[in-house]
C-alpha cells in the first residue's frame, strides 16, 4: 500500500474515537414515587429498586413527601421529611431537593449519578456536569385540579364544573397549569447553551400525542384535545421522548396514572400523565418505555410496585 494511503487509512481511524467521545449517552426517568412508598406503607428500598431497575442517570423525582390523609382536591399538603437523601445514598446518587413552594413544584427532588450544580431562580431545575458536558434537568409537578379529563367524562373531583367540548378542556387546563409553565419558561433560560436539557415530571394532564383523532375513533379516549401543556412543551423545543420512540397512540398506548384502578373502573380514566422530554442538538432517542408492575401496561416490570403511578424513561443520545 502507498505511503499516502496508509497516512489517510491512518487518519480515518483515528478519527473514529474522536467521534465516539463526542456523543454522550444517558438513561433519564420521570417517576411520581407516592411519599417514596409511604403512602402505601412501603419502605424506600421498593422505590429505590424501580431506579435500579431502570440504571437511569438522571432521575425527576415527584412526591418525595408523603400525602396528608386526607388528600384531596381542596387540601393535599406534603407532610414529613423528603426521602430524596434516603434513595440517593443507596442509589449513590447526587440528589437535589426541590424546596421552594410555587405552582409547578410539589415535594420534588432531582437524582443524579452525576455531579448536582447551581439551581434555576425557581428551583425547577438543576445544572448537571456529564463528563464535562453541561445539562440542564428540570423536575415540574403540575396542580391535578380541575382535573380535565375527569371533567370531561362527569367523573366527580372537588367542585369544579364538567365541560363538554375541546375547547373549554384547553381554556380549564391553561388557567390550571399556564402559571407554571410561565414560571418554567423563566428558568429554562438558565439552560441556553447547554448541551442537553431535559423536563420531568407528572404534568397531571395528558398529551396532544395522545388525544388525537385516530385514538379517539379507536375508543381510547373520548375526543380529541389539543392539550395546552404538552403543546406549549413542543413549542419550546422539547420532544416527548417516549412518543418520539412510538409515535402512533393507537399503536402502542401508554398509561402512568393509575395503578390503583382498573381501566374499566367508570371512576376512574386511565392516562399518560408522567412525561419525559429532551431537547438538544443531534438528540436521538435509542430507547423508551414504561416502567410499572405488569406486562400488559409496562415494557420494564418491577415487583413489588411502590406507587400509584408508572414511571417513564428513555435512552437518549446527543
């Protein structure tokens, strides 16, 4: 082979590890851990096996305080102590609590295996440092009342009216929920620039990836919903990691809320309310699913399971 052959040949394989070190790898996870199993009367070690089970790098953790009893629409306080330190020290984990009281946050906590830095103004979020590459998670727990799918199948919850329409569902979940995502939108300014940022949280309401027309003729959900939340989340640049791995509704359904009820409980309705979103240059998805306690509604199975809601992750490259 000629000199200036075996120079190129040479060349490009160096260049091979140089491109490989310039792609990061993380598993993410948005999990509403229910007082971290307190409510049920479970130890955390249950809870902390779930994060396990998942190996995720970056945990947004919601409810790490346990509900009052009662708990309803009108009043649900956090009561005690977080167990965010507890599941970080045997997930040995960094970890952040979310301390501050303002409409998106609820007893919030941030877990990291790797290192924790400043906090956003609002305490949504947390920059991290991957190996040097700088990442923004934020952790948001929206208020569950009105609740518009409740209002919109006459399923009592507190006083607030039903709706029949799409419209009146958006304008009820905007004035519910648009003064956190208000107070989002100011923090996520801290993130301009970083390599990659991410939004967990349980949103307590679902999204426009999943009320659509189709799912709506196959009988998943009553109508179709422009959900505000999530709408406003793809405007920002964000994408819905799991529906980005399964873009069809009907194709491959997906449920966080609940696992208290059964999916023909008149009650009750069952939806995607737990979400994880990316957002960075070349961000690809490798990866996604719920995690839950049985097959028929989660693609990793974790017994026992710990909380009224499923967990989310996804495998993301960037």
């Amino acid at each position: 082979m000629r000199p200036m052959m075996l120079a190129a040949l040479a060349a490009s394989l160096l260049a091979i590890p140089a491109l490989a070190a310039d792609t990061t790898e993380l598993t993410v996870m948005s999990f509403n851990i229910w007082g971290g199993g307190a409510n049920a009367g479970k130890l955390v070690d249950e809870t902390a096996a779930v994060i396990k089970a998942v190996n995720a790098d970056i945990v947004g953790v919601l409810e790490t305080r346990p509900e009052p009893d009662p708990c309803d629409a009108d009043n649900c306080v956090p009561t005690g102590p977080s167990v965010a330190k507890a599941l970080a020290e045997k997930l040995g984990y960094f970890y952040y609590d979310q301390d501050k009281k303002n409409p998106a946050l609820w007893a919030g906590a941030i877990l990291s295996r790797y290192p924790i830095g400043k906090a956003t103004d609002n305490d949504l979020g947390v920059e991290i440092d991957v190996k040097g590459r700088k990442v923004y998670a934020f952790s948001l727990h929206l208020t569950d009342y009105p609740y518009q799918p409740y209002q919109l199948l006459n399923i009592e919850y507190g006083p607030a009216p039903f709706v029949k329409t799409a419209e009146e569902a958006i304008a009820s979940a905007k004035a519910a929920r648009g003064p956190a995502l208000d107070l989002f939108v100011q923090d996520l300014k801290a993130a301009d620039g970083a390599d990659a940022t991410f939004v967990f949280g349980d949103f307590n309401e679902p999204s426009h990836l999943d009320w659509t027309e189709t799912a709506a003729a196959a009988k998943q959900q009553p109508l179709a919903v422009a959900w505000p939340t999530s709408t406003r989340m793809a405007e920002l640049g964000f994408t819905d990691l799991f529906r980005a791995a399964f873009p069809d509704p009907v194709v491959k359904p997906a449920f966080t809320w609940t696992t208290t009820s059964e999916p023909t409980d008149p009650g009750d309705h069952h939806d995607r309310i737990d979400f994880t979103y990316g957002r960075g240059k070349g961000m690809t998805v490798v990866k996604a699913g719920i995690v839950g306690e049985k097959a028929e509604r989660a693609d990793i199975i974790v017994t026992p399971w710990p909380s009224d809601h499923r967990a989310t992750m996804a495998t993301v490259r960037f």
